[in-house]
C-alpha cells in the first residue's frame, strides 16, 4: 500500500518537485543550491524508499530529507569557508545595537505596537514582506536564523553541526531578530499602523 | 535593575533556552514597569510565530515558484541514470 501512496521517483519530481524547489530556493538563495539539492534530495529518497513509512505523506517525507540535505550543505559551507566575513560582522554589531538605547540602556525609540498577529498573519502580503525583510539579512547571519526559527532546528543541533558555541548563537539570533525586527517596523507595520491611525 | 538593552537580549534568549531563575525574575519585574519592552516582546513573539508559518506554508507550497525546466530536466536524467544503475546491479 505505502507503495501507492508514494508514487514512483518520476512522479515525485512531478508532483513535488515545485514545493521542494521553492523550499530549497528559500534557504539557499541560490539556484544552482537549490537544485542541487532538490536532486541529492531524490536521490536519497530514492534509495531509502523501502523505508517510507506511509505514516507521513511523501511530500512531508521528502521535505525532512531536503531538511537534511540543506544543514549538510551550511555544514559542509562553514567548514570551507572562513567564518569571518568583516561585512556580516559588521551587520548590527556590539556598536548599531548600542546606538538603539540611549546611554542609560533605555529604547531610543519607543517601540510600536504592532497589531493583532492573527490578522497579520493571515495576510499574504505580511508574509511576502517577511520574505524581503529576511532576505534583506546579510547572507551567512539569515541562513543561521532560518536553520533557527523556520525550519526549527534544534539549536543544540546547530552549533554541533556548525562547530559555534551556544553564546556565540544566541549573539547573532539576537542581531537577526533585531534587523528584522527594524526592517518589518519599517516596511509594513509602521505603514499599517499609520494608516489604521489615519482611517 | 536590568536596563531595557539586557531585557531585549534575555527575550530573544528565552526563545533559544531556559533562563536561570534570576534572570527570570529580573526580566519579569522589568517588564512589569517598561511598556516599550512589553511591546519588543509581543513583536518578538510575533516574528517568531510569523517565521514558523513562513516554513509551514513553504512545505505545502505548489507549483507558485517557477521550476525552471532545464533544472527539473537535469534532474530527471540524474533520477533515470540512477534507477538504471540500481537495476543493473
């Protein structure tokens, strides 16, 4: 029966090809990646197909292959290349964070009430802006956040696949979290919420 | 007292482990009296969620992206070549 449900590899790049393609896309950034990893991805399911086992459907299965495939691609990545790039470094470092609060550690500028999540949330284009905002993150800093908080890695997982310590993760999620934080501000709650005023 | 630059690290931190009991309680009074943190928390929370749903929609995501045809054909040949070469062996 799991056979019927999982179809044959021909028909898994039929009908899950595009989903994976985008999936992997999303993380990489990168076309060549992305296909890349879409064909280690078959190839693997293809050899461990005897292990499918119809609980999930296959899309579910092939997207934790891919899972797996794209943190083998960072880890294999953050080994070759040096892990200091002084451009991300200098992305929201110790100095810009510092400039967010006045001397006495407070806000330099109030924060804003963003509005109800769940309305945002549902909204297609809140999420195109998410999409921006996160590629608008310096290359190696949103691939960490996104192993984190999209594909909810676990973070003891991450910094042993990566070879970072536990401070040194939390450091550059806190910098994601504050750019994008800066750049949804900017670009779509700061509108919404001055229109909502406005009206 | 916790400043409000040592409350926005320990919320983001309280994402990624447990806080230490202190480190609890200092946040927990310091929110009580510092809106602009009680806010930076809900937007962290937000951002948080949002994420979790960006990856959510992304693994039932059809055919919106474009696949470009050359990739899936350059897969597809990889997948035939490897399913000829399981046969044959």
């Amino acid at each position: 029966m799991t056979g019927s449900i999982l179809g044959s590899p021909e028909s898994w790049l039929d009908e899950h090809g595009a989903a994976l393609y985008k999936y992997a896309l999303m993380h990489t950034r990168d076309q060549h990646r992305a296909e890349e990893a879409v064909q280690e991805t078959l190839l693997a399911a293809l050899q461990a197909r005897d292990r499918f086992s119809g609980g999930a459907s296959a899309r579910t299965w092939l997207i934790g292959i891919l899972k797996h495939k794209i943190v083998d691609m960072f880890r294999h990545d953050a080994r070759e290349v040096q892990l200091e790039d002084p451009e991300e470094e200098a992305y929201l470092d110790e100095d810009e964070i510092d400039a967010m609060f006045i001397p006495n550690g407070h806000w330099r500028v109030k924060t804003a009430e963003w509005g109800d999540p769940e309305d945002l949330l549902e909204r297609g284009q809140f999420m195109e802006i998410l999409q921006r905002c996160l590629d608008a993150l310096p290359p190696r800093l949103a691939r960490l956040f996104m192993l984190r908080e999209v594909m909810e890695e676990d973070s003891e997982k991450i910094c042993q696949e990566l070879a970072i310590t536990p401070t040194n993760l939390w450091t550059m999620l806190y910098r994601a979290r504050l750019g994008l934080r800066q750049c949804l501000d900017r670009n779509w709650v700061g509108h919404a919420v001055h229109a909502a005023a406005r009206g | 007292m916790l400043t409000c630059k040592d409350a926005s690290r320990l919320i983001s931190e309280n994402l990624e482990r447990r806080l230490g009991f202190w480190e609890r309680m200092g946040l927990r009074m310091h929110l009580w009296i510092c809106v602009n943190c009680r806010r930076f928390e809900r937007q962290m929370n937000f951002m948080h969620a949002a994420l979790r749903k960006l990856g959510k929609r992304a693994e039932v995501a059809d055919d919106s992206t474009e696949f470009p045809p050359e990739a899936r054909e350059r897969i597809r040949k990889a997948l035939a070549e490897r399913c000829e070469h399981d046969h044959t062996h």
